[in-house]
C-alpha cells in the first residue's frame, strides 16, 4: 500500500470536516454534548485556569471549558476545518464568551506556547491524526507541570454495529485510515493500550474512566443523516456514488431491524475517558 504523505491527510480530513461544520452536532442527535460534560468533569479546570481543546469542533468541549475556567480564564479551540472554526468563533461572540478564542491549527504541530495550559482536551479526534502519539507528545510540552490531558474515545460498541461491516468494508480507504478505533489489538482497543499511548509521550498517571451512552433516532434515515454530520461521512465519502445508494438501501434494511419497542432506533456506545499529566 502506498502512504499518503501526512500533508494530503490533513488536507483530507480538514475537507471532511469543512463538508459537515453545518450540519455536526446539529441533527437531534444527543452524542457529543454528554461527552463533553463528563470531559470536562473529569479535566476538572479550577475558575481562572488557561484551557485549550484540540478538535473543538462545534463547540460542545470548548464551551464548557469556557463555562468552567469562568471570566477570569482563559479558553483557546484550535481545529483544521476553516468553515467549523469560523461557525464556533461566531457561536463564541454570540454567547458573549469574550474569554474564548477560535483559530485553525493543525493538532498534530500547535504553534501555541510550551508550559502555558493547565488542561488540554481533545474529543472523538485522537484516532483521526496519523500519529496520535507524536501528537501527544507535542501537546504535552503546551501543560503546565502536572497540568492534565483528557481525551474521549470509543469504548465497547453496540454490536449491532458490526452488521454494516461488510457494506462498508470494500471502500474502507486503509490510507485515510490509518488507525480504526474499534481494533482490538490497535492503540485504542483497550483502556490500556490508550493509557500506554499516554505513557510514550511522556505523560503520567495515565488513568481510565469508562460510561455508556445511548443514541436514539427517530428512524433509519435519522440514523443516516447522523452517521453524514460528522467524521463517518468520510466512510460514506469513501464510496463510489455508483455504489452509494445500493450501499445506503441496504444500510438502512439492516437498521429497520434495530427498532425497538417504540419505533425509535436505540443504540449504545461505550464512551472511554483517558486523562494524565504532564510530570
């Protein structure tokens, strides 16, 4: 197989997320909000600290950081998608948040000062840079000492996930996908391999804390316009528009048969919380 240099992934991977800034988070979808509740519980900022989320997104960490560190602190969100920085800085003004800023930046090599965040976060993104090793290391030398790093990534999947495998195995681009969360022999199979991924990056006290999330949808084609607002678009982006609507029909046969008792189409997501400090 042939390695995509790291510049045309990052290209990628910021389209993607230009392509969905309208529509992410902003489908009915409960997902993101009670990560980014437990998240920053878990980072725990006193009033008055220096934050920085990585990945912010639409804002769902970024905002409660905000909300937690008070006007007395500060909040930095850096994200590669131009259009999804522009929405979430415009969101920051409109909720008065004048301790709040918003810039495009590349997680893997932040150009922000060494030792001055006293927590950094980084939400469902971890597993999308090509080395999150490296890019940790990196985010460690932004913390204070004993500053704290906490990152959210998949836990147990609701199995019924692994029904759609086939479907969407042949288009599966490996180049752009360099590390699937849901590997179990893979850096983020297991709370330890995650937690050892903090450790070569010379992070310590590296700790795990693990919670359920259930997703419910008004139906199928609920359940598919979830799946395109955020980073499995790229899955779908992955296929030939030849293939595409037969992949969809037969996606969304298989998801009729997840309804449960009201109609509605319920599924559960382990969530996992990984947290450590700079020494």
């Amino acid at each position: 197989m042939v390695e995509v240099p790291e510049e045309v992934h990052t290209a990628r991977v910021a389209d993607l997320f230009d392509l969905v800034a309208d529509s992410y988070d902003n489908v009915g979808v409960s997902f993101f909000g009670p990560i980014a509740d437990r998240l920053v519980e878990a980072v725990a900022p006193p009033p008055g600290a220096q934050a920085l989320d990585i990945g912010c997104g639409r804002g769902a960490v970024l905002f409660r950081l905000a909300e937690a560190v008070g006007p007395s602190g500060e909040v930095t969100g850096i994200d590669l998608a131009p259009r999804m920085v522009a929405i979430t800085a415009h969101e920051a003004r409109a909720r008065g948040l004048t301790n709040t800023h918003v810039q495009v930046m590349d997680a893997m090599r932040p150009t922000l000062p060494s030792g001055r965040y006293d927590v950094i976060t980084a939400s469902f993104m971890l597993f999308f840079l090509p080395d999150p090793a490296a890019a940790l290391t990196a985010w460690r030398s932004l913390l204070v000492p004993r500053g704290t790093v906490g990152v959210s990534t998949f836990g147990a999947w609701d199995p019924r996930w692994e029904e759609l495998d086939d479907l969407f195995a042949p288009y599966r681009d490996s180049r752009f996908f360099p590390v699937d969360p849901r590997d179990p022999d893979g850096p983020f199979g297991t709370d330890a391999a995650v937690e050892g991924l903090m450790r070569n990056a010379g992070l310590v006290h590296a700790r795990t804390s693990t919670f359920d999330l259930d997703l419910t949808f008004d139906d199928p084609g609920h359940w598919y316009s979830w799946t395109r607002s955020h980073g499995q678009r790229m899955l779908w982006e992955s296929i030939p528009e030849s293939d595409r609507d037969q992949v969809k029909d037969a996606a969304l046969e298989r998801v009729e048969g997840w309804r449960d008792e009201s109609g509605r189409v319920a599924t559960r997501h382990g969530i996992r919380l990984t947290l450590a400090q700079r020494p």
